[in-house]
C-alpha cells in the first residue's frame, strides 16, 4: 500500500468523524496575523520570504494552517521535500497574503485567553520539545528546519486532542502515569487513533510527506535513512526534556531528569541549558498575549514541583493520615517528598525511621523482616536510641511466652496494642502489627510514650495506621 493511502482520509464517514477538528485546529495569536499581514501589505516581504516563515515557525497554530491549507489549495506538494515546511518558501507574498487576510474564526474555534492548565502545559511542552530539537540540530547534522517541522508534528496530534477534546485529553493525562507511551495510548483508546497519526492525517489529508519526514516522525522505519533517523534521535531529546520540564504531570519522569539533561549538555556544552531557556523564552513570547506561559526549564526548581506533586497525592492516598493532625501531616509531606512510586526509596524511609516516627510519640520499635526460611521475623531497623540487639529474632513456630503478643500481632490484620506486657523481659507497652503484601513482609513494632497512649483513646492506632502505610510506600509494597 503506499504511503499516500495510508494518509489520505479516503473513506467518507472517517473525513467526517475528523472534520470537526480540521475546523477546531488549534488557537492563534490573532494579534501576531494581523501585525504579519500590515507588514506583508508594507512590502516589507517582498525581497525575501525568509523573514515572514521566521515569525510564522513562532505560531503552532499559524503555521500548521497556512501549511494544511495550502495542500488544499493545490499550491505546493510535500512529497518530494523532506521538510514539509519548506514548501511555504516557494509561495508568493500574493498567496501569503490571501492566507493571513482570512478571519482568526476561519483558522481555528479557539482562544489562547481561553486555556485551562492542561492546555497551557501542552503548549509549553511543544515550544520546548521544538525548540529543543532545532538548537541540538546543527549539532549532529541536521537540518534545523527538518527538526522543527518533524517536532512540530510529533506534538501536532496532542495540541488537536487537548484543545478539541479536553476531557479526553485531561482524563488520559491523568491516567498515564507519568508515560507518554501511556499517554497515546489512553488517547488512542477513547478516539480509535493514536495523537501522532492523527496530527499527520489532519495536516496531510491529501499529500503524503516524503519518506525522510515519515521517519523523523517515527511513524514509518526505513533502514539506512540517516537523516531520519537522526532527526527522529533529538526530537526524542526533546520531547523528553519537555516532559521533566512539566512536573505537574511527569513528576517520576522529572526526578529521574539527570540523563536527559546530561545528553544535552553534552551536545551543548555546560551552559546548554541557558542556551535553551534563551531560546525557549523567545519563542513563548508569542503565547504570553493572555495568559503567559511558564516556560522555567530549571531542574532544581521542576524537582521541587515534582516532589510536592508526588508527596501531595501520596499523602492522599494514605487515608490514614486524615485522622493525624496537620502539624503530624507535615512531618509525613516531607517523607513522601522522596517517595518514588513503584521503587523503594532509602532517603524516604530513613526520614520515616529517625524523624516521624519518634515525632509521633513512638519513641521506641522495630521493623523486623520474615527471613528468607519464612520461620522468623529478624530485627533489621531500629527505631530510637536504644540498640538493634535490644530486638530478638522471633521464631514463628516456636514462639517464647514473652514472643506470644507479637506473633498475634503478626498473624492478625489489624493492629494490636497492648499496655504493660512482658517482652524479653521488659515491661513495655506497644502498638504492633504486619505490613506488606498478603505474604506479609514483616512486623512493625513500635512503643508509645505515656503522652501518646493517655491521650486521645484511638491516635495510637491511628498514628501506627498512617505509618505503616508510609512505610509500605517507603518500601514500595501493597498494604496488608
């Protein structure tokens, strides 16, 4: 089948299904036409194209209409040019006038004044991502032009689906855990096509782009087409790098940043990036007509944002914590801080271990671990002062009377507390209980203090609730 079939929308209730978003498109910088078109009716483009493409590749939106546009028109074909966006040099300021003279209404149902946040991070992740792929593309050999129209369409899709179909897009947003593999496919789910094939559709409905395009996009492999390959290589970079930029909705991607912005500094040098945010910012400007865009590319402050984004719906998720006061809410914000979901985080636990867990007026205790037999619970952490020896290997099928209490503990669901029991020798009163899976992966044990177990009746277990759960997602395990 060739290529030009694949993307024409040939079958009549297909042209039909999309047509709404052709007349949808994506949001303009109205003032930017107008300005465009006074200096096009000025002469000022007369001499040289060149200047008005320049202002042109700074509006998503105006471009992709005046390429789309003029394939509807006839005026040009993008099969023989590996850059698409080429093509728009070979117009005349006759033609460039007739596209800019057209209503904003014409172009597109949308407003910049107008966009919710999710909308707004999307533009912000396609000025990075093409931004991005047109500064690194002198660096490996690439036709700077080719990286931003193949970035461009890469993101195409997405822009379509979050301006015409928020819910859609906010919903999959929500649903991708920090993936853009799982962010297309949840789109591809709720539309039957995936962001990228349907950017390329709506622009492309009646020409098919040249094969080095269709590679750089990532949606046609042809072994030996290096300039593809290559142009494919950094918009991956790039995209990458507009995704740590966006903590609010990548926050696992943005604390695992390092890699990324160490292959950009390597194709920059060490001031890679303020080279990139120089560049990023010129580019935004033309979106900070209404509601300016936030276009911070800092990796220490993105952490932070992608830190308090994952702790917030960690700590929403422990519903224990809702029976905890706000000052004890606090202490577990800054564990949860250094939760990465779905790894064990050390830094996090240790914050759990030597600073919650004594604020919360469990001065004393110990997470012991089933052994690899599965016929003890060995103490492996301490918590306060007193040493790891002070805790004894507990057998569980051959329990001392002093171990009973903690076998029950471990053999129930829910926690045990107990006031003034003899364990190993020592009178003490403690809160104890299984955390893990259903394999229970352990014993928590912890001793209040007498403030702790005289005041409210339930805040022990309350408390012992919310840190066992913190401790599950400090160690990356399910509850029990």
């Amino acid at each position: 089948m060739s290529q030009k079939r694949v993307f024409q929308v040939e079958e009549k209730s297909e042209k039909d299904q999309f047509s709404h978003l052709v007349t949808g498109w994506i949001p303009i910088n109205g003032m930017l036409m107008r300005q465009l078109l006074k200096r096009v009716a000025a002469g000022e483009f007369d001499r040289s194209i060149a200047p008005l493409l320049d202002e042109l590749k700074k509006d998503f939106g105006l471009i992709t209409f005046c390429l789309r546009k003029g394939i509807e028109l006839g005026w040009f074909s993008v099969s023989l040019h590996p850059n698409p966006f080429e093509v728009l040099s070979t117009l005349t300021v006759d033609q460039f006038r007739k596209l800019l003279s057209v209503g904003e209404e014409e172009i597109t149902n949308h407003s910049l004044g107008n966009m919710n946040r999710a909308q707004a991070l999307r533009l912000k992740q396609t000025v990075i991502s093409t931004t991005t792929a047109e500064t690194l593309a002198p660096r490996v050999g690439v036709n700077k032009g080719l990286a931003y129209s193949t970035a461009l369409v890469r993101q195409l899709g997405l822009n379509i689906v979050a301006w015409n179909y928020p819910r859609v897009y906010q919903k999959a947003l929500e649903s991708c855990n920090s993936s853009q593999e799982n962010l297309d496919k949840q789109i591809l789910k709720a539309l039957g096509i995936s962001p990228r094939n349907l950017g390329l559709k709506l622009l492309f409905h009646s020409d098919s782009p040249h094969e080095t395009f269709l590679v750089s996009v990532g949606v046609s492999q042809v072994e030996g087409n290096k300039d593809g390959a290559l142009a494919a290589r950094i918009c991956e970079v790039g995209e990458r790098f507009a995704r740590v930029s966006d903590p609010t909705y990548f926050p696992a991607e943005t604390r695992n940043q390092g890699e990324v912005v160490k292959e950009i500094e390597a194709f920059l040098g060490p001031q890679g990036l303020s080279v990139l945010q120089s560049a990023i910012e010129t580019v935004g400007r033309t979106y900070t007509t209404n509601k300016p865009l936030e276009l911070i590319i800092d990796p220490k402050e993105n952490l932070k944002v992608a830190n308090r984004a994952v702790a917030s719906k960690l700590v929403t998720t422990n519903t224990y914590l809702n029976k905890c006061p706000p000052w004890l809410r606090e202490r577990f914000e800054k564990v949860y801080a250094e939760v990465t979901p779905g790894v064990p985080s050390p830094k996090a636990l240790e914050i759990l271990i030597t600073d919650v867990i004594p604020e919360s007026g469990f001065v004393k205790g110990c997470v012991f671990l089933v052994d690899g037999s599965g016929k003890y619970l060995v103490p492996k952490l301490r918590i306060g002062t007193e040493p790891l020896e002070r805790y004894k290997p507990i057998s569980l099928a051959e329990a001392s009377a002093s171990e009973i209490s903690l076998i029950d503990a471990f053999s129930s669901n829910l926690p045990l507390k107990e006031e003034e029991v003899y364990i190993n020798g020592e009178l003490v009163s403690h809160v104890s209980g299984p955390f893990g899976t259903d394999e229970k992966r352990g014993l928590l044990y912890l001793e209040p203090t007498e403030n702790l177990l005289q005041g409210l009746e339930n805040e022990p277990i309350a408390f012992f609730r919310a840190i066992r759960q913190c401790l599950n997602d400090c160690l990356a395990l399910k509850d029990g």
